[in-house]
C-alpha cells in the first residue's frame, strides 16, 4: 500500500491546494501525533481515503472550530489508533501514542512501566491477529521512537525502551513514529532493528508498506 504518512509540523507542501499533485495516488493516511486537527481534516478531505492517527505528547485533545468555539476532541473523518489494532486492507495496523514522561501533564506522557502495561493490553489483539492471519503486526503507528533508535539524550526525547521490547515479540514489519525534529539532511532516520524497520516520518513521507510473511 502507498501510505502518506504525517506527524509534528503544519507542512506548507501538504496544506496547500496542491497537495494531490505533490504525493499522487496514496492509498492509506497515518499521523503520528502533534498535529492540529485542521490539518489532518484538511489532508483526509483532499486525499480521500481512511486515515488513522495517535496522539503526540502535546496531545491537542481538545481543538476549537468555528465562530461559535466548538470543543473538537479529535479530528473529523480520521480514526484512533491507540491501544487498537485494525485491518487496513492488507495491513495491520496499531498505534501507541504519546511519549516518554517528563513532567506532571495529565495525558499523553508515560513512564517505562506505563508503556508496557500499554503493550500488555494490546497484546491480546495481537495474539488474535496471529492466529488468524499468521503474523501479529505490520505497522506500529507511535509517536515516540524506541530508545536508542532515532532519539535524543534530553529526557522529553528520548524513546521508549518498551518499544525494543515490543519488536522482539511481536516483530511488526515496520514502526513509524515522529516526535524527532530533523534539521539536517545528513540524520539517520530509516533503521533496521531485527525484523522491524524504524522510520521517522517527520514531518511527511510517503512510504510503500508491504504485509510481513505469515510465521
């Protein structure tokens, strides 16, 4: 599947009258968090096709619309993706979002312990995928990268190592995240690590994403 895939920053490529010519045929959209929700209304009513997201760690759970202020707590058209798994044509798919915790914010930031009882419950749907296609996961949708992959020292980035944890077990074909900024062309931001390929998507990349084998 041709997947575009968007996370952290408004991009004037994008949120633009023209888009559809700059990323052509997509078949699948997927935010990986901080995004406003205009943004991604924007990218899903231009693109058309399903979209699935994850909050970042700044979260914007609540966005307000329009002259009378609505409260928005998630973006029109798109689906969340956290602690889910769903089967997006030949692809599946689950999303964990949020990042590492470093400070006292209600929502979005996790500690190790956190993220893993967060993966200890999406196990059981995962265990369900591998019985009845043969494989559990092919792309983990997150904001944050797993530690020492793609991150940074200071605490607000750096990855989860849970994230390492959950590609040695459950081995999904490829794990998108953003939440790293790149400012220079010469940051690694594709890595191989076992049977999982690390991509950071910041702040857009289109990306061919194929089913893992059946095991």
């Amino acid at each position: 599947m041709r997947v575009l895939a968007i996370s952290d920053k408004v991009e004037p490529i994008i949120y633009s009258a023209g888009i559809c010519r700059r990323v052509g045929e997509v078949d699948l959209i997927l935010s990986c968090g901080d995004l406003p929700f205009y943004y991604i209304e924007y990218v899903v009513s231009m693109i058309n096709k399903n979209c699935y997201y994850v909050f970042g760690n700044h979260g914007r759970e609540i966005e307000y619309s329009g002259g009378d202020w609505q409260q928005k707590h998630a973006p029109q058209g798109a689906v969340n993706l956290h602690m889910r798994t769903v089967r997006e044509d030949s692809l599946l798919l689950a999303g964990l979002e949020g990042s590492i915790r470093y400070n006292d914010a209600p929502r979005f930031q996790y500690t190790e312990s956190e993220m893993m009882r967060n993966i200890l419950r999406l196990a059981p749907a995962l265990m369900r995928n591998q019985v009845r296609h043969g494989r559990w996961l092919d792309v983990l949708v997150a904001h944050s990268p797993p530690f020492g992959i793609h991150d940074k020292p200071d605490l607000p980035h750096q990855g989860f190592r849970s994230f390492l944890t959950f590609m040695r077990w459950f081995k999904p074909r490829y794990l998108l995240h953003g939440h790293i900024h790149l400012y220079r062309r010469d940051v690694t931001t594709v890595t191989q690590f076992e049977e999982t390929e690390v991509i950071n998507v910041y702040p857009f990349r289109l990306l061919e994403l194929e089913p893992g084998r059946r095991r």
